[in-house]
C-alpha cells in the first residue's frame, strides 16, 4: 500500500510539474495576458495574432477599449479601416455582438454616448455557417495544461527562444513598422484594432438562421436604452430575406440599416 501511495504521489508531482511548466510558457496562449499589448501600444508597434491568441481575441479587444478610450467603435468581422476603434475580430457575428454590447454597458458610465458600427455579413446568418464559441471551461484548461501535446509545444519553444518561452513576446522590426509578435509578426492588428490582413468572409447559403437575430435583437435593446447611436451596416447585398429581416429589426429600435458595399 505505501509503494502505491508513493507512486501516486511521484505521478502527482510529475503531472503538477508539467502543468505549471505549460503554464508559465503556454505555448498556444490559452491564458490571455495584456503585457503583449501594453508594449505594442507604449512603442506604437503592431500586435500579432500569435502574441494573444485565438481564445483571447475578446479580451484583447476589451483591453484595447480600456486602453483607448474611444466615442467611437466598430464590430465587425472584416477588420476593416473604418472611423473608429474596431472591436470585433475574425469569427465575430451576432452572439459576439451582444456580448460586445454587454461589455460596453457595464464598462461605461450611464452617462457615457458612444457611437456604433455594426457591419455586418450575410454569413453572420447563414444555418451553415457555424457560430464561434471558445470553451472556456476550467476543464478545458486543465486539459490543456497537462496535456502531452501541449508539452512538446512547450518544450519546441524553449529551444527555439528562451525570450518567446518565458516572456511571450518580442518586439521586431518588419520593414517599415515595429511587431509585437511570439515569433510570427503576420497577420496582425493595428492599434486602431484593424487587421494587416482580410479576414476571410464565408460565401453565404439561402438558409437564414433566424435564431440568430435575437442576440443582434438583444445588443440593440441595450443601446436603445443607453441612447446610443448605432449604424448597421452589410458589406454584402444577401438575399432579399437578409435584407428585410435587418432593415426591420433595427428600424424596430429607431436604428438605420443600409447595403453598403464600400468601406464606411
């Protein structure tokens, strides 16, 4: 029995030992961090994709707003240049959008006006098109933490750059411009929030999800009540559905939606 209990506890340390290793270095950034920006932001520099992470998209954009304090914001999932600070990422579309919105209302003050750019996509209400949705579970993490793949992430990165390890950035000239990057400086975003590169936008199918005009339904609410003024717009004529459905849906809050195909 105590040769058992010995083992399990050998086993235990070992595994404790490569979580916490995975953790420090987190190869795949799981764990958002706001150092990465904080230096871009300081030395006017891009921040790469691979220096937040997938997962962290959202909190890096939070991070962003309470860096900038801006009056005016853009959600969307092209990451195009447009007048203010843009809020959504590759993978945005309706449920992302009330989360956004949530966001705002609480981090604002009641008194606070901001000004909204929804731009949207067709495939944003496409049946087909499957909805972005980061498990973010405590499980999930633990799973990532010991996990035998995420160890020889861990141990790749070490020998390549103790620095990309250990600090989880570096800063790097790429022509013209200085990147906050992990070890790869493209795509990235700029500190207005936009992309260096397209997102890709999904072609869309004739099968509307209406299902998923209730969190869009659900943000608008929120800023009616805050007095916010919000324009939506669609890079995208759609279908003559998609264009009814929204046009109606923000008209029912006193909001504009329009077809616009050019930047706005």
């Amino acid at each position: 029995m105590r040769r058992v209990l010995i083992v399990v506890g050998v086993v235990a340390i070992v595994i404790a030992g490569i979580a916490a290793l995975n953790r420090v270095v987190d190869p795949k950034d799981e764990f958002y961090s706001g150092d990465a920006l904080s230096a871009a932001i300081a030395s006017k520099c891009l921040l790469a994709y691979d220096a937040v992470g997938e997962r962290s998209y959202p909190e890096v954009k939070r991070d962003l707003f309470e860096h900038t304090h801006p009056t005016r914001v853009v959600l969307s999932s092209d990451g195009a240049a447009r007048p203010g600070v843009e809020l959504g990422y590759p993978g945005f579309g309706p449920n992302e959008v009330l989360t956004m919105m949530r966001y705002l209302t609480n981090a604002l003050p009641d008194r606070r006006k901001l000004r909204i750019a929804i731009v949207m996509q067709p495939s944003w209400f496409d049946a087909k098109t499957p909805t972005a949705r980061a498990d973010e579970s405590s499980l999930s993490k633990l799973r990532y933490l010991v996990s035998p793949s995420t160890l020889g992430s861990t141990l790749d990165l070490m020998r390549s750059s103790r620095t990309l390890a250990f600090t989880g950035w570096q800063k790097e000239q790429v022509g013209r411009r200085c990147v906050v990057d992990r070890g790869s400086p493209r795509p990235a975003f700029r500190l207005d929030g936009t992309f260096t590169a397209p997102a890709p936008q999904p072609a869309a199918s004739p099968a509307f999800a209406f299902e998923r005009l209730t969190p869009v339904d659900e943000a608008l609410a929120l800023a009616e009540r805050r007095k916010w003024r919000i324009a939506g717009v669609s890079t995208l004529a759609g279908s003559p559905m998609y264009q009814r459905e929204l046009k109606a849906l923000f008209a029912k809050h006193g909001y504009r939606w329009r077809v616009r195909t050019i930047a706005a």
